[in-house]
C-alpha cells in the first residue's frame, strides 16, 4: 500500500443530506410519520395517508390521539411520553381509517434529536392486520374443536390448571365431568361419519344449553365430551346437573331422515376430595366413567376409591387388548355339543380365551364389550372366524370326524356390511367346507334390527352356512319374532339360566318354559340346544323333553385344542359328573386349618397391593368375609378377581375391638350370583404372625357359640346381596 495515497472514505460523498434523507422517508415502503411534542402530526409520508384513507391535508396537524383506537389510547400517551424522554419504544396498538375501519399496527416510536436535544418523535408503523388473524386463526384452531366449535382438551386443560390456582387460593371446590355417549359407535358405524358428525353437533348444541354460561364444556374428541363446574357449593350441585344432562339427551335428534336416540354415560370427581392435582382428577374422573358404563347407560357416578381395583384392571386390560393379537395372547377352548341320546360329539363351540400376562386366562365377558368400547372387535372377529375355520380343517385334514364349529358374533358385529364376504374369503382361505362352521347370534342383536339380520341370515344359508341363535329366553319378544326365523335358523341354544333350575321337585318353573321352548322349536323344524348342563338330573330332564343336543360341563368344560381332538378321536363322552365346584372343593378339602363359619358375615376393606412382584397403589373395596381361619377366608365381592398366587391382596376389619390386616392370594373362584363372586384366599403369613391370629380366632370362635353377634366386630347385618348393592 502507497502510505501517501489518500484512503477513499468508506461513505459516499452527499451534497444535500436533507435530499438524501428525505427521499428515505417518501418512498419507504412502511408508514413513516413524525410527531411534534404535543402528539401533533407535523410530517406524515405517502405509505401513512395511504394505510389510513386520508389524504396528506386531511390528516397533517391533527392530533395522533385522533387515530388511535380509544382503548389504546393510556398505553399509547406512556409509550409517547417515554420516546419524549429518549427512550425507544415498540409495541402494537390499532390506528383507526377514514371509514372507521381499525388496523392492527405494530409501532415503533423514535426520539428525534437536534443538537441533542428531542424535539419530537418518529413514528414507524407496519400494518400486521393479516398477520394478527391468521394469529387468531392459529390460536382458534389450537383451542377449539373444529367440528362442534367447543373448546377442546387443550384449552379444557389449560382451563383446569387455572381453577386449581383459584381453588386453592379462594379454599372452594370444583367439579370435573366426563361424558361418552352410549352406543355412539354403533351409529356412526351403521349410518356412516356424515350423520354421526350432525348428530354430535346438535348433541353439543343441546349440551350447552343445559350447561349454561357458567360451566365450561368442551369435546375432548370422539363422542366423549368433559365439563368444568367451577366454584362448586355442594355434591348436590353436581348430581342435579349430571341428571339435566341426561334428561336433556332423552328426546330424540333428527338427522338426514332417522329419528336418533343416545344417551350418555358420566363420571364425576370433585377438587379437593377426590384429588389435590390435575392429573388425579382426571383420572378419577374417568374411573368414574367406567363404573357409570358398569352400572348401565345413560348413568352417572361420582368417583369414589372403591372402584380402584377395579378400574386399575379395567385400564390395564385396555391398553394390553390394543397388543393382544399381535402377541399371541388370544387362544380358543373348544367345547363338545353331544347327542342326548348317543353320546356322540355332534359340534363344537369355540370360545375365544385371553391369556392375559398379569389376569390370566379372562373369559370374553371381561374384554369383548371392552373391544367393542374402543373399536378393536372386528380386528379380534377376523382372528376368531379365521382361527376357527382354521382349527376345523386341521382336524379333519388329520383324519378326525367332520362335525361343525361354532362362533360368537356380536350384535355390531353382525351388522357389519361385508360379513358374509369375510366369512366367504376366510372359507376359502382354509378350505373349510361352509356346512362345517356354524355362527351363533344373540337374540336381541335379531330384535334389534330385524331388516338387516334377516337380510344378512338369507345370505349366509345361500353360501351353506349353519345359524344358531343363543341365549334363547332372554329376549323381551322372543315367541313373536320366532316364526320370522323359520328356515332360516339351524337351532336354538335355551339359556343357562333356564337349564340351572330344571328340577323334578319344581316342574312347573324352568321346567315348563323348557319343554315349551324345546316344542315349539321342534315344530319350527330347528335343533335345540341347551347349554350349561352340569348335573344327570339336568340331562335326564331333557332327555325326556326330546332335546337333542347338550352343552355342558357335566360332559366336558372348554378344553385346548389338543384336549378336544382325543375327545373326538374317542367320538363319544361318557358322563363325568358335576365339575363346577372342583376347583373349590380341591381346597376345601385340603385345608389344614380350623375355620370359623360365621352366621353373619364380617365387613372387610380389601385392595391389591402386589401384581406379579411389583408393588401397586389402590384404593380400597369393600367386601364380606364368610369364614376365616388360621390358613385362609372365604370371601364375597363384586369384582372379579384372578385366581393367580402373585396377585396379592390385603384385607382390614375389627374383631373383638380389634384391628387385623391379613395377606393372601385367590386359590378358587366361583361365581355365585350374577355380578357376586366367592373366593377362597390362602394366607401369606409369618409362624409368629399366625400364633398371634390363633389367639384371636379361638378367643373369638368360643364367643360365637354364645352370640352370633358378638360385640366390637365389623358385622354386615343386611342381606349379603343387598350389601353390594348398596355400595
């Protein structure tokens, strides 16, 4: 570098600076103004008069206060009054058109300096009108649900985390509901999404109106929907607005010509009762729910901690269900129909088993109404038909007499529009012979929806397929509907129900209905079956009725596959006697202990506290123990329960005064009522712990033989059923 060469200058070299400057302000693209100190506009450029309607002398020397949104107006003088002092400032504000429109601005507010002193302000304002709604826009859609226009979980949730602050701070209560509407599936399913989208509209429609102004409701997706009570007086409050919701719903909805009832099923936990935090209440909200299904439709329930055990296996079925197919979980057992008057096994019914890793084996009474609640039973009807149809081949291929095998379907299921053309593809896929699979519909999915099953049925006999029609008897028009299946039904399957009370010392009871439903079934040209025989008096019943064929554990209880094929590899099955009680009786007699029978049972809080090694948290349930001694206790409950030696339970009562915890597992089972079970539990104690409860016991027994009720013990004095009831 040349040091005597003049560097250039890193600027160029201006004439008139005020031209330079000037043409910056005309010509820049945004709105450029310049205020005087008294707010006046003394120099607005091009893009100013242009955002705002006004032309340059129109809109120079009158106050910017004249423009500015007048609820804007306190925050914008401090933001002006603070540029006068030298500071920047930047914020949004509205300004106001010449046709009184508002637009969103964002502001920039300038100190203009002359020899270092302000002498006013710059304003630079862009117009961010469009920006501020698609803002709007992307908040709505955050916020709220798209088809009903309610909140949704999101903003219900941010909504909750507010009213636990207020709650706790104001020292009041709230209420959470959640609702899901019964048989919303079986609608949506049946008539398609575009009715089932009107219909939650005007549900959600109805809904607020019910709920009012106060109440926050929002749809958390699906058909369920959650409400928020804030502020909450009394348990009164809520109770009277869960039955408004569910009066509300019981006119029916018109839509695209159907006349549509629903109804709604709720839960309902109350801050702080039920739970200090969000997330417990949540939850318990929706342990309420699922005692509300329980319990029937259109019901509601306010949470309480005896469902804990319950809904604990209620969820962890439901999440384990989602996997079950995909990890071999699910098996069949097979159980032989038999010729009354042969002995011969003339069918088989297969009845789908889940295996589950921590239940164990769980009968579908306990998970297909759960499949059909999140929309898993077709997935697990495809597994069913294709298994079946699969295990029959197999049989015969292995030189085993043809005979044919039943299957479940369920109502919604048999609704479906391409079952027949499943049930083709699956016998073609195993080449299984149409006559050789039998499908058993209940009674009441044939009453509900007599134009489709009727439909459906004549398809099925077109292809050879064989149609039973089961639990028989329950149905609220069972005889009147009958003659609609002539030639269309294979056979009848009379109800347990009848065939436990069949007895020669009551023959005009379930033996007359019996004999009725078997004639008038023989008059129809249909086969009868009746199921759930465990008796020879049972059999000898129906033989004399002419039923043809028998279902039950008096011949075989539900046996794997490779039991069932040496049972008809034999052909016949000789009678074996009553096994219902084995399992109770296997214990009972193996007892090495004294126990006490006691005349009126003792009332005892139970929860699970170890599953499979690992230690659990739940609330507690209330049960009655019938006899207790040093080895175990015979209990009742209305839960069921595993029969498994790694689920561990922990029972509390009082006896003498006394209060005594005792650990076990369920050793047998047996369902005694319909929803009541009888367990036999099996003590996990220590030899100390068990010299100590001998004290007691035999304390106790001598003072039994005197009175029945012996003071300062947890008796239950009501009805043993009526106990749960009350619950």
């Amino acid at each position: 570098m040349d040091p005597n060469k003049t560097p250039s200058k890193p600027y160029l070299e201006i004439a008139d600076p005020d031209v330079f400057y000037r043409a910056i302000f005309e010509n820049n693209p945004d709105t450029v103004f310049f205020l005087n100190p008294e707010g006046i506009i003394v120099m607005p450029n091009k893009g100013f008069t242009e955002i705002l309607g006004y032309s340059e002398d129109e809109i120079a020397f009158i106050s910017i206060e004249e423009i500015i949104y007048i609820s804007e107006l306190p925050f914008f003088k401090v933001s002006f009054n603070e540029a006068l002092t030298g500071n920047v400032k930047h914020f949004d504000t509205v300004f106001i058109q010449k046709g009184g429109i508002s637009v969103q601005i964002d502001l920039t507010l300038i100190p203009a300096k002359f020899n270092g002193q302000v002498i006013g302000v710059s304003g630079i304002a862009k117009d961010v009108t469009e920006r501020k709604k698609s803002e709007e826009l992307n908040k709505y859609l955050a916020y709220n649900d798209s088809l009903t226009d309610l909140p949704n979980r999101r903003f219900f949730h941010e909504k909750l985390e507010n009213e636990l602050i207020i709650s706790k701070t104001l020292q009041q209560k709230f209420a959470i509901m959640y609702l899901d509407l019964d048989r919303f599936k079986y609608i949506n399913d049946t008539l398609g999404h575009f009715v089932g989208d009107k219909l939650l509209i005007q549900i959600s429609k109805r809904l607020k109106i019910c709920l009012g102004e106060r109440n926050l409701l929002a749809r958390l997706g699906g058909d369920e929907f959650s409400v928020l009570i804030p502020d909450l007086k009394s348990a009164d409050q809520v109770i009277d607005l869960a039955k408004t919701i569910i009066e509300s719903l019981e006119d029916p909805f018109f839509i695209e010509g159907y006349q549509l009832f629903i109804t709604t099923s709720i839960g309902i936990s109350i801050y702080p009762t039920d739970g200090e935090d969000i997330h417990t209440l949540l939850k318990n909200a929706d342990s309420a729910l699922y005692k509300s299904k329980e319990s029937g439709k259109s019901n509601y329930h306010i949470y309480t901690s005896s469902m804990n055990i319950q809904t604990y296996k209620t969820f962890s079925l439901e999440s384990g269900l989602r996997n079950a197919i995909e990890l071999n979980q699910f098996e069949f057992y097979y159980q032989p129909k038999v010729c009354s008057r042969t002995n011969q096994i003339v069918g088989v019914e297969a009845l789908i088993r889940w295996n589950h890793p921590e239940w164990g084996l769980l009968s579908p009474d306990e998970f297909i109404p759960l499949a059909e609640e999140i929309g898993l039973i077709a997935e697990i009807g495809k597994w069913v038909k294709y298994q079946a149809c699969s295990q029959n081949k197999a049989w015969q291929d292995a030189g085993l007499p043809a005979i044919p095998i039943s299957i479940n379907i369920s109502p919604l299921r048999f609704l479906e529009k391409n079952l027949v053309k499943n049930i083709i593809s699956v016998l073609e896929e195993t080449k299984l012979d149409p006559e050789y699979l039998e499908i058993e519909i209940t009674e009441t999915s044939v009453l509900e929806n007599e134009k489709v099953v009727l439909s459906t049925l004549d398809e099925l006999k077109s292809i050879g397929v064989r149609i039973s029609l089961d639990d028989f008897g329950t149905g609220y028009s069972s005889l009147s509907y009958l003659k609609l299946f002539k030639g269309r039904i294979n056979a009848l399957k009379i109800d347990r129900s009848f065939i436990k009370d069949l007895s020669e010392k009551d023959p005009d009871g379930s033996n007359f209905i019996t004999k009725t439903i078997i004639e008038l079934a023989q008059h129809l040209k249909m086969n009868v079956v009746a199921e759930g025989v465990e008796n020879t008096e049972q059999l000898q019943i129906l033989k004399h009725y002419n039923c043809e064929t028998i279902q039950g554990y008096l011949f075989s209880k539900p046996v794997p596959a490779d039991e069932f094929a040496v049972l008809l590899g034999k052909g016949k099955i000789e009678v074996s006697g009553n096994h219902a009680h084995d399992t109770k009786n296997q214990f009972e007699d193996k007892r090495e202990y004294f126990r006490i029978n006691l005349d009126f049972p003792l009332s005892a809080s139970m929860t699970l506290i170890r599953i499979y090694g690992r230690k659990v948290e739940l609330g507690k349930t209330n049960v009655l123990i019938e006899d207790i001694g040093l080895g175990g206790l015979r209990f009742l409950s209305d839960i069921r329960l595993s029969v498994h030696r790694d689920i561990i339970l922990e029972f509390e009562t009082e006896i003498l005064g006394e209060t005594i915890k005792m650990y076990g597992s369920v050793v047998w089972m047996n369902e005694i009522k319909a929803g009541i079970y009888q367990y036999g539990l099996e003590f996990l104690v220590e030899e100390n712990e068990r010299l100590n409860l001998a004290k007691l016991l035999n304390k106790f027994a001598i003072l039994l033989r005197k009175n029945p009720l012996v003071p300062n013990c947890n008796f239950a004095k009501v009805d043993r059923y009526q106990f749960f009831r009350n619950k």
